[in-house]
C-alpha cells in the first residue's frame, strides 16, 4: 500500500476534538469554531451570522456541524447563507470535521462551522 503525505496550504487542519473544545493546526480552541482558509475563529452559534457571511464569495461550501448528533439547521440561516452563493452542508460535528480535513487536503475552498460536541 503506499501512502501520501497530506499538505495542507495556508488553511489548517482539525486535528481533534473533545467536550466542548476543538484542536485546529495543534492549537485548542473552547466552544464552538469557524475555521477556513482564512484562520480559526470563535463561533457563538447559529445566531452569529456575520463570520459565515463574510465567507462568500472565498469558499464554496460551508459544513454545519451540529453538535454530536446531526440536526436541522434553522431554515432563515440556510436560506440566508444560500442567498450569499455559500453551499451549505449540515452534519454532525464529527462528520464535519472529517469531511472539512478531506477536502482540505484536496485544495477545497471549503469551511467549517462547529458547534461542540458535549
């Protein structure tokens, strides 16, 4: 079997998780993160519009992650954010971050919004 090294560009990777943290690029992060090409920022929930906007038009898909099990995201910030001319993809927290790290190393514009998961 031969494996590849992954490198990532400017954007880092999500390394772990735990009760209401989030490892990024080795550094822990409390609560929920945004984390794109531009960096890791904190992220207060689905009411905190604003970071997820400022990403139009630099990424084409925003995962959503809900927590520890997947959810619905609310129907005014998925239309909000569709508006924007963002992809969004809601899933659990996990799945999103794995999924965000995949694509990342496949040179994506893609972001992650994450809310804890415990």
């Amino acid at each position: 079997m031969r494996l590849n090294e992954i490198a990532f560009t400017d954007a880092q990777p999500i390394d772990g998780y735990g009760p209401d943290f989030f490892r990024v690029g080795g550094q822990r992060h409390e609560g929920g993160v945004l984390v794109s090409g531009r960096g890791v920022a904190a992220w207060a929930g689905y009411d905190d519009t604003a970071p997820l906007l400022a990403l139009a038009g630099q990424v084409d898909v925003l995962f959503i992650g809900t927590g520890a099990e997947i959810a619905h995201i609310p129907a005014d910030l998925r239309v909000m954010l569709e508006e924007a001319g963002l992809g969004v993809e809601q899933m659990a927290s996990p799945a999103a971050a794995r999924t965000y790290n995949i694509l990342l190393s496949e040179g994506r514009r893609i972001a992650a919004a994450l809310l804890p998961v415990g």
